[in-house]
C-alpha cells in the first residue's frame, strides 16, 4: 500500500532513475538533456550529451547537438574561450561521419562567421544551399557575410532569400533596415516595421526606428519611437542616452539632463552620459554640477578625451568671467 504522505518524484528524479537503470543507453541521456535545456541549464545538457558521444561516437547527430552546446555556452559566457573550438572540433567530427549533415553544416559555416573567416564559412553554406535551398539560415549567414564583406548587393540578396523562405524571418529584416539606414534611406523604416509586425516587442527594431529618425532630423517621430521603446524596456540605458540627444536638439537642456540622469541611473559606468549631462548643466548655467559629471566622466574613462577638454574650457572660461 502506497504511503500518501510520500511526494511523488520530480521529473528530473524520474529521469536520473531511467538512466541508472540503464547507463548504456543514449536515449535516456538525450531525455534528460532536453529537459535541462528546457531549464536554461545548458551546462548540465551538454555532460548528458558528452555521455551520449561516448556511448555512441559514430552518431553525426550527437556530435552536433554537443557542438551546438559549447557554442550556445561560449554566447553566453565568455570566460569559456575554449567552447568554440570544442564547437567546431564536434562540428567537423559530425561532418566526417556524415559529409551531408545540414544542421553540422550550417554549424561550421557560422562558427567560421563568429571567427571572422568569411570566405571560410562560404564554402560550408554554399553546400547546403546545394542540398537543400529552402533553409532560411544559410542565406541569412550568407547574407551577414557579405554585408561584412562590403558587398552589400548580394546581402541584399541573400536576406531576401532568407525572407522568401521564412517570411517571418526577424533577423533579415532588420539586417536590410540596417544596411539602408547606413545611407539614411527611409526603406529602412520598412523593414523595422515589418519586424515589428511579426514581434512588436523586437528591442533591436524599435531603437534602429527610433534611431534611424534621430539620424535624419524627424525629432518629434524619433521621441514617439524612444518613448514607446522605454515604454516596453524602461531600463533601457541607451535608449534615454539618445532621447536625450534629441532633446539637446530641441533646445531642452534641462529634459535632457533628465534623460542622461535615467541613463545613469541603469548604468553607472555610463561615462558619455556624464559627459553629456554635464554639458546640460554647463549650457544651463550650472557651473558646478558641469564640473561634478565632467570629472565622474573621466573617473569612470581617464582617457575620455571629450570630457578632458569640456573640463580644461569650464576651467578657462570661469578665470576670464573672474577677472
């Protein structure tokens, strides 16, 4: 008879369980992993699937998924400087087993991206165009590419491909809003607004509109833009830093000094923010506090050279108004 007192066993209890019960199986491992990963705990996924590789080292598809781990991890965690080769090391041994392996494939030719070895990493994404066309990322890597490479044309091209495969595809968009913004041409609001579209909350969109209104002198849209970005992000320290700039444009030194004390209340070490805030000050007549963020400025970045002359014509300007 069951005692009712007893809690019943967690889910990971369970499957620890399944796999003393039995060690040689992978299977049981890859269950455990998923469900750490599920868990954010990438760490704890990656020691099932090492267990996985060594059960099985003939498996391609093992080899990826423990490839895929130590990249995720060294994106997180920089401090692991050894992941990515450990990436790309399971990546090849993936695609020595299995020649055709997309999702390696794929793996190799971004991991080569992340290393700045583009032409290297052409060569992998070529390979499954080849084998299969209609996967969305190879072109949108190919895409970053040669956007890196200056040859922004064929990006173009390339993230249009991405999004004529995946017409919801949010990283294309933005890519091409970037690339025509560099030019200051509006189509980039297109392409931010269709990001918007398929992830009205994408953070990265909201504040390329925002700053892409900023760039061509349209202040009051620019401030709608800001507004509604720190509406859904109001810790977003770059985003009062620039509304901020806005305001200077307006002539509202003391709104903007507002948004450059938001700014560095998110993140201290802000230095342009003191910089910036104390030429509010000075412009308002606010001798001393000028003095106060120039300094901090340079506390926080002594080689801060805007903050070195601000500080050196303050200095100057109160001996001419003293004598």
């Amino acid at each position: 008879m069951q005692d009712k007192n007893l809690k019943p066993k967690s889910e990971l209890a369970l499957l620890s369980e399944d796999i003393t019960k039995n060690p040689n199986n992978p299977s049981v491992f890859i269950k455990r992993a998923i469900y750490f990963e599920a868990k954010d705990n990438l760490e704890a996924a990656l020691m099932d699937y090492k267990e996985c590789v060594r059960l099985a080292p003939n498996n391609e598809q093992y080899h990826f998924k423990l490839a895929s781990l130590y990249f995720e991890i060294a994106k997180i965690d920089r401090l692991k400087r050894q992941y990515p080769e450990k990436a790309f090391f399971h990546a090849e041994k993936s695609l020595k087993l299995n020649p055709n392996y997309i999702p390696s494939l794929i793996l190799k030719g971004e991991l080569h991206l992340i290393e700045s070895n583009l032409k290297e990493s052409i060569s992998p994404l070529n390979k499954v165009i080849e084998l299969d066309y209609n996967s969305p990322k190879a072109h949108l890597l190919k895409g970053y590419i040669y956007s890196l490479l200056g040859e922004e044309d064929k990006a173009i091209q390339f993230f249009h491909n991405a999004i004529d495969i995946d017409v919801n595809l949010e990283d294309a968009y933005i890519q091409l809003g970037l690339i025509y913004q560099k030019n200051n041409d509006s189509t980039a609001v297109i392409y931010y607004k269709n990001t918007l579209r398929i992830n009205p909350k994408n953070k990265l969109a909201l504040y390329n509109l925002a700053k892409f209104y900023q760039d061509v002198k349209l202040w009051n849209e620019s401030i709608k833009a800001y507004t509604h970005l720190l509406q859904l992000y109001p810790t977003y320290a770059d985003g009062y830093y620039n509304i901020g700039f806005v305001h200077i444009k307006l002539g509202l030194y003391d709104i903007a000094a507002n948004d450059f004390s938001q700014a560095i209340s998110f993140n201290p070490a802000f230095f342009e923010a003191y910089f910036s805030r104390g030429h509010c000050f000075e412009t308002l007549g606010d001798v001393y506090r000028a003095e106060l963020d120039y300094k901090e400025a340079l506390r926080i970045n002594p080689d801060y050279q805007d903050a070195k002359d601000a500080l050196k014509i303050l200095y100057f300007n109160n001996q001419q108004i003293r004598k």
